[in-house]
C-alpha cells in the first residue's frame, strides 16, 4: 500500500516526512513501521502514546498535532496509512 501510493505519485519512499497509521498499539506501530521501511521515530508513535485511538480520525489528527507544533515543513511529503472493515489497505500521501 505505502509503496503503491509512492509510486503512483512518483515518490521515493525515502522522500515521505512522517508516516501516519491508525494510533494502535506499540508493538503494532513498530511492526508496521518495520514492514514498511520507516523508523519509527518518522511514524505517529509517540503521539499515539498520548492521544490514544480516536477512530478515524487518528491521522487527521496527528497529522494536526505535528503542523500545530511546527514539526513539519513546506515540501513535507506525509503519508495517511491504514486499513478498514474487511482488511482493506490504505495509503494517501500529502504534500504540506
């Protein structure tokens, strides 16, 4: 999914800021971060610790939370990952 979204808008994976998923778990966040070639420090981990699972909302949120504090940049590549009723995978990628 990360990789798909990557290349179907001609990024490098490399090049994404942040990798936002659903706002889970520890273990489950280093496991996907893991899987899909990010640090984890790049993810919503640490957020995560303090938000807690807001639904959908988790990246939107996040994604907030990190241009309220200043910790993205013009040029930022970010990508919105996760899945949904019935294993469906999912990856948006936005540029700030």
């Amino acid at each position: 999914m990360f990789e798909d979204a990557c290349d179907r808008a001609g990024i490098d994976p490399g090049r994404v800021t942040r990798f936002l998923y659903l706002n889970d778990n520890q273990d489950s966040l280093a496991d996907v971060a893991k899987a899909v070639g990010v640090p984890l420090d790049r993810t919503n981990a640490e957020l995560a610790k303090d938000l807690g699972h807001c639904g959908g909302a988790d990246q939107l949120i996040c994604l907030d939370t990190l241009l309220e504090r200043g910790e993205l940049a013009e040029g930022d590549v970010v990508a919105l990952a996760g899945l949904s009723i019935g294993m469906h995978w999912y990856c948006t990628l936005l540029a700030v």
